[in-house]
C-alpha cells in the first residue's frame, strides 16, 4: 500500500504541529515517515494509518522531533562557515591577495598616523560593528518578506540571511576598540591590528553580501526541490 496525496499532506501538517517549521526539513522527515509507515503496512495492511504514523512517532522519543532537527541545524551551520571560510581564503589566493595585502597597508599606515587620537581608531571599529548588524537587520528582512511570500522557510537559507551570521566574531573589534589608548603602539602591534580588521572587514563583505549574493545556487545545490517548490 503506498500513502496518497491526503495522508501526505497530513503528515507535512503533522510535522508542522510539532514545531517543525522548515519545509526542507518538513520532507525529509515526511519521506522518513510515509516510508516507515508504508513498511508497517506490508506487516500489517489492516492497521490504520493514523495509529501505524503515532507507533512511528513514538521512536522519536520523549522530545519528538527536536533532535532531528538540531542534528540538520548543526550539519548546516558547519555547511555555511565552510563557505564562508571558503570565500574568505579566495581573499588569500592569487591574484586578490595583493588587494588583500595593499588594504592592510593602507590600513597600518592610517593606524600609524592617527594612533594618538583614540576616537578616531575606536570609531574606525564602531563604523565596521554598526554596519554589521544594520546588514544582519536588513538581511532578516529581506527574508521575512519572501518566507511571507512564498509561504516556505529553509534553513540553510534562514542560514544564509541572518540565523547563522558570524555574530559572535564581531565582539572582537568591540573588544579591540575598547582597548585602544593613546600609546605609541609598536609597528608589530599596528600591523595586527591592521589584519584584523581587514579581516573583519571581509568577513562582513563575504556574510552580508557575497553569500547572500549566490544564495539561490547554494540553496539549489543543497534541495535539489526548491526550484519546484519555491
């Protein structure tokens, strides 16, 4: 006995009744689901469909769903600092290392010549901070009204726009900037600071726009149904 197209539907409701809210994770657990029950039906034909889907259910365990859904959270959250890393060291290679390069200099130097007046370095770091989040904020939004639109959320892509942003990182330059005295700093320590927030600053570039930039072909590459669905 194969499952039609109401029972489908009522195990896509199912999943959404017990808190699992994207469609990507919706399937994969219906497809878990109507297979499982399917087997139950070679067993035994005459068993209901509503009883062979709680028997199923119950496997989960006490905290039903939870653990799947963590499980694929955690996978796709190492899936996109993998693509930020990725896009971080093309920053690194031949031939945008000499930008990469000259960016740090030009940073140093300003650093160095304006390292007696705090403001303007800690505002330096600030600026970049601000910027981020008001990305992260405008991003969510921008997601927001298309889940509206198209009526599907996705993780990777709840990901990509905002959920899984290298927030944390940013309470480096805070730190940083907090720090800062008036010193005459060693040419080492300028140069270190330089780096990093050329770092940071191609971490936001690369979070805030160049991701989001190909979102739609690591979301077509990561669901190959999301062209048909969304």
């Amino acid at each position: 006995m194969k499952l039609n197209a109401e029972q489908i539907e009522r195990l896509y409701a199912f999943t959404r009744q017990h808190y699992v809210e994207y469609y990507d994770l919706q399937t994969e657990l219906v497809d878990h689901l109507a297979n499982a029950i399917e087997a139950q039906w070679e067993q035994n034909s005459k068993r209901s469909f509503e009883e062979a889907l709680q028997i199923e259910f119950k496997k989960f365990g006490v905290f039903g769903f939870m653990e799947v859904v963590e499980k694929r959270q955690a996978a796709l959250q190492k899936k996109y600092h993998k693509l930020v890393w990725n896009e971080l060291k093309n920053f690194f290679r031949w031939p945008k290392i000499i930008g990469t390069f000259a960016a740090v200099g030009i940073i140093f130097y300003a650093l160095k010549l304006f390292q007696q007046d705090v403001v303007i370095v800690q505002m330096t770091f600030v600026v970049l901070v601000v910027s981020f989040f008001v990305g992260i904020f405008w991003l969510s939004r921008k997601n927001k009204k298309n889940h509206q639109k198209t009526g599907k959320k996705w993780l990777l892509k709840d990901i990509i726009f905002g959920y899984g942003s290298i927030t944390g990182l940013m309470n480096l330059p805070i730190q940083i900037a907090l720090n800062v005295k008036g010193e005459n700093y060693s040419d080492w320590a300028l140069l270190l600071f330089s780096f990093l927030l050329i770092i940071m600053a191609l971490g936001e570039y690369i979070v805030l726009v160049l991701i989001p930039s190909k979102a739609e072909t690591f979301l077509k590459e990561t669901y190959p149904e999301y062209d048909f669905v969304n």
